[in-house]
C-alpha cells in the first residue's frame, strides 16, 4: 500500500470513529459552531466533534505545526476533505480568521504575529469579524476614513465600520484603516487587528427585514491599537485587503459547499408541491426547480475542482471572483423558484401554522438579496471580473452602443 492509500485508509478509520452519526447530517442555521473564546454548541455531540478535531489539529490541517496546523501536504488535504465529503461530515467549527485572515499572515505576517495570532485559530480560541465597510465606504473601500493616528507606540483609532458580521460576538477584528490622509486613497490604507474588548469600541447590531441581525455597526472612539498589530507595511495595506478579499470569496463560495445556511431540496419540495403540474404555467415552474437544482450540484462540483486546483498550486483568483458572483445570484434564483413553488405557503413568518421550512423560504428569500451585496455586490463583482480576469478596458464616458 502506498504512503497516500494508507493516509486514507487511516483517515477513513478515524472519521468513522470519531464524527458522531448526528454529524453526518445536513447543517441547520442553528447548527453551527463559530470558532470562539466561548463557543456555544447546540448539543454534546458538536462539542465533542469540535473537542476530536481541534485535537487532531484538522481545523487548518494545512497550516504548519508550529502554527497549530497538522502540517499535511496537498495530496494529504485532498485525501482528508474527500473523505469529509463522502461520510458528509459537518464541519466542526466555522472560523473567518482560518478562513480570511490566516492566509494573509501566512503571507505577510511577522513572525511574532504568525505565533500569537495563528494558534489561538488553530484551536477555535478565537471569533474575528472584518472592519472594511464603512457608512461611506462600501463597494468603493478606497474612499474609507476610519483613522488610525500615529501615537508613539500606538495608534489611536477613530470612526465606525458597518455590515460588520457578528460584531458583537467577535474577540478580534481585522481592519483596513486610514493611516495617511495626505496619500492617493489607495496608497494610505493599512490593515491592523484589533481587540473587541478594548476601551472605545462599541458594536451595535443591525436589524434586517429578514428577520436576522447578524449585521453590526461598529464605533470606535479613541481606541489604543498596539503598532505590533499593524499587519504588513504601514501605507500597504490596499494589497493585503485584496489578497484578503480573494479569500473571503472563496469562504463564501464554503458556505454554499457546506448547505450553510439555506439548505433545500428542490427535487423533493417538487415532488411535494407539484406532483402532477397542471398547465404551461406548473410545468415552467417545475422546469425552472429542476434547471437550479442541476446549477447547484454544477456549482458544488466547480468547487471542489477549485479545490483540487488550488491545492496543485494553481492560480484560483479568477475563479474564486467569479464563484462568489454565480452562487450568491444562483441563491437569489433559487428562494424565487421556492417562492413561486410553495406560493402562500412560503409568506409565513411567526405563526404556528406554518412549518419550520417554510418559514425558513420566506427569511431565506430575503436574506438571499443581501447576500448578492455583502462580500461585494454582484455589479462590484461583475467589474472587477471584466478588468481583472478579462483584462476588458475602461468604459469611455458618453459612449454609445
């Protein structure tokens, strides 16, 4: 047997021991497990997966060992998330810092850095929320003004972040900050990370029509920032924040890997709905179900082959811009074929009369159109795509078709 077919003959072994049955199942809303200083578990059996996995150093497998990671080459993380795949294992823990973060001080982090801020993410110790949007600043981060001031041995940090994911349960945040007024907007921006907990920071939540407030507003008044949390260059933090925006679309591109958090059986809500289509009008519907049940799987395994690329050493930037644009607009098409399909059924909201699921399509629905904004909106996306990975010039102004 070869060293690789016996790494998963003992991968195998292992999850089947050590990934409860409870684990093997599709993930709910109120089934994930954030990576945190106190993590909150919706029942024994996610702890003890979570316990399992941390200890095997498998929730950044890849990492080196000195960082917390299992230090697996790619053919041996291939190995491993096939094998996560085929038993349908939940992921243990979701962690933006694993997933964004890590790479950039992977990259660009001081040694120092890499030892105090990756272990604690290896180990789940840690939940981080992103500060790049600003009231003023969305789709165009470049124009952000939350200043960071030059103190001595600190910054002083002062303005506000918004859509800020879980900012009010987060231990640390990742920031892009204004650290030099004077500069071209591109060229005064720096990343730094920051504790949640310190004096001046206020997170506000955000409600939404959806129901969810998982949005936040965050105010900073006259917060001390460390210089030894300046990541990378002072004044280079515009390089970083795209490096780290590559990553962030392709964790976004997991969630939809993951059934996180909308999962939906279209075949099945057909069959249940629709199970003899009278008319044009039936049978379009069941048509437009069955043509996004089949974009979905397409783009499940576009994933994976992102996946399998990735850990070849290929260039999956291009790909990740445009995987985060066909799935948050595949998502949105799906909640309208759930619409159409379950019809009054799917306008539930609190009453008893309705069932979890469909209660769940009507939040879903309108969650749906805010995910095609956040991460960069699908027109942000659509440039960036036509200039980046097309190499398509300017628009001239006043031009004509």
């Amino acid at each position: 047997m070869s060293t690789i077919e016996q790494f998963r003959h003992d991968t195998r072994a292992w999850l089947e021991a050590n990934c409860p049955p409870s684990m093997r199942t599709a993930m709910g809303e109120g089934d994930v497990v954030w990576g945190a200083s106190q993590p909150r578990f919706p029942g024994a059996d996610a702890k003890l997966w979570f316990e399992r996995m941390r200890d095997k150093r498998w929730f950044c497998p890849e990492w080196p060992e000195e960082y917390g990671g299992a230090g697996l080459d790619a053919e041996q993380l291939a190995v491993l998330e096939s094998e996560m795949r085929r038993l349908k294992c939940r992921p243990p823990q979701i962690n933006l810092g694993i997933w964004m973060l890590g790479p950039v001080l992977l990259a660009y982090g001081s040694e120092e850095q890499k030892r105090s801020l990756l272990p604690p993410m290896a180990r789940g110790e840690t939940r981080w929320c992103q500060g790049f949007s600003e009231p003023n600043a969305g789709s165009d981060l470049a124009s952000l003004k939350m200043a960071a001031r030059d103190a001595g041995d600190h910054f002083v940090v002062d303005g506000s972040k918004i859509w800020t994911s879980y900012g009010d349960q987060s231990d640390w945040m990742y920031a892009l900050v204004r650290t030099d007024f004077s500069a071209p907007r591109h060229e005064g921006i720096s990343l730094i990370v920051l504790d949640m907990r310190s004096p001046g920071v206020k997170a506000v939540p955000i409600d939404l029509i959806s129901g969810k407030s998982a949005f936040c507003q965050v105010f900073f008044d006259g917060v001390k920032v460390p210089k030894s949390q300046l990541i990378g260059p002072l004044n280079g933090g515009w390089n970083l924040g795209k490096y780290l925006l590559q990553h962030e679309r392709k964790a976004m591109s997991k969630f939809g890997e993951i059934s996180l958090p909308s999962h939906f059986d279209l075949p099945a809500l057909v069959r249940e709905y629709l199970p003899a289509p009278q008319g044009q009008g039936e049978l379009a519907l069941r048509a437009r179900a069955t043509a996004c049940a089949m974009n979905e799987h397409a783009y499940d395994l576009t994933v994976q082959r992102m996946g399998e690329e990735a850990r070849q050493g290929d260039d999956v930037s291009a790909l990740m811009a445009i995987m985060k644009l066909v799935h948050t607009e595949q998502e949105r098409d799906k909640f309208e074929v759930l619409l159409d399909l379950l019809g009054g059924h799917a306008f539930g909201w609190q009453s008893a009369a309705f069932s979890e699921q469909q209660l769940a399509v009507t939040r879903g629905w309108l969650n749906s159109y805010a995910l095609t904004i956040s991460g960069g909106a699908s027109e942000i996306q659509l440039n960036v795509i036509a200039k980046r990975v097309l190499g398509l010039p300017d628009g001239k102004k006043g031009a004509t078709a």
